[in-house]
C-alpha cells in the first residue's frame, strides 16, 4: 500500500472494515481535493472512520455514516483519540443527513459481486457482499449522492472494476454531473474474491489470465 494514509492509524473493531488498498486510493483522490476551512465533508460506509479523519486533519467540517453500530463507536473512538471533531451518526448512507447539502462527499461502499445475490447481506458481509451485480448500494449512491452535493461539490467514490465503473460514469452523468475516472489500482485477490474467483470467471467477470483485481476512483461533480 502506497501510504496516503499517513496521519491515521484508526483502532478497528472485530467486525468493522479495516483501512485496505481501497481505502489508501480513495485517500490519494482526497488528497488532491482543495478544501476550504468551512467545507463540509460527508463520508458514507466510514467503517473506522480512517477517510473521515484525513479530511478533519485538512481543516473540514466531518460528518461520518455508517449503517453498523460498531463501525460508529469505532469511529467516535479513533475521533477522540486523534482529537479531531468528526460527527458521527448511525444509518444508512445517506438517511441521517435528509436536508443537508456537502462540499465533497466520499463513498468505499460494498462492491463485490456476491453469487448468493442478497439485497441484505447480514453481518460483517456487509462491509463487501453487494449483489449479484455488485451494484446494490454504487446504485443508490449514484441516485441519491447528488441531492446532497452543492453547486461545484465532489464525490469521490471507490470501487471494483468487477462492478462495471462504466455503468457508475452513466448513472452519474445521467443526473447531471460531470464523471470520471482519475485513479486505478490493480491488487492481488484478497480472500473474498480468492473464495469466489471459480463463479466470476464463469460469470465472465474475470478472463482466465487475470489473477489480480482492479479498483477505480469515480470522481463526479455537480456543475457550479
């Protein structure tokens, strides 16, 4: 891993999604965002709440989300810890922040494309399992995360390429904001998809050369 998280060492919950190279690319993308002071930062799935407190760090207003009770303790401990004031709030994506607007919003969602195809993974699988497709919750996101954004606003959003980015591009584009992907990253399979690897190369997911995975940064934003 690269190393983008360099200011955060976050605690990690049993059961809460540990920082991984998702996490560190999406660091990179926010690294190369200008914040202002007064920006307001949303990050949805905080999981350890590891991109939450990179954004604190440069100055921004935080409010961090996640649907599982440990991923917020874990995040208001690893805030508390690091003396930075992140709030946090308990639901699903963006539920707890009906009627707030955002500056940048940032999104690791569930992405692996599950062949017991759930609509509700149960568990610590919710941290990966997203459908048969992998696109239960990058659906939603791409739907609803522009609602939140205000004039010029960002979302910066990681995934698999096994989850069709293209399909993220058109969504996003359809909603009126201006998409793209600025960084990849191809990493050895971890164990999820080493346990799946036989169902997605029959999917046609992966071709039988391919022996590692390719994650992306969408990077969208709501014209001024």
């Amino acid at each position: 891993m690269p190393g983008y998280l360099v200011g955060v060492n976050p605690l990690v919950l049993p059961g809460v999604y540990a920082p991984q190279e998702d996490t560190d690319l999406l660091a990179g993308a926010l690294s190369e965002e200008p914040l202002s002071p007064d920006a307001d930062v949303l990050d949805v799935g905080t999981g350890s709440g590891a991109l939450a407190l990179e954004a604190a760090m440069r100055g921004a207003r935080v409010t961090a989300v996640d649907v599982s009770w440990r991923a917020v303790c874990a995040t208001r401990w690893n805030a508390w810890r690091a003396r930075l004031p992140v709030r946090v709030r308990h639901g699903n994506l963006f539920e707890p922040v009906r009627g707030r607007s955002f500056d940048l919003v940032l999104a690791n969602p569930p992405y692996v494309p599950d062949p017991a195809d759930l609509r509700s993974p149960r568990g610590t699988a919710r941290a990966w399992d997203a459908g048969g497709d992998g696109r239960l919750v990058l659906d939603r996101i791409c739907r609803e995360a522009p609602l939140v954004l205000r004039p010029g606003g960002v979302l910066l959003m990681v995934h698999s390429a096994l989850s069709d980015p293209d399909r993220t591009l058109t969504r996003l584009r359809a909603t009126g904001l201006k998409a793209s992907v600025t960084r990849r990253r191809r990493i050895p399979f971890g164990p999820v998809l080493r346990s799946r690897e036989g169902w997605l190369r029959e999917r046609g997911l992966l071709s039988a050369e391919e022996n590692n995975e390719e994650l992306v940064v969408v990077r969208a934003e709501l014209p001024s």
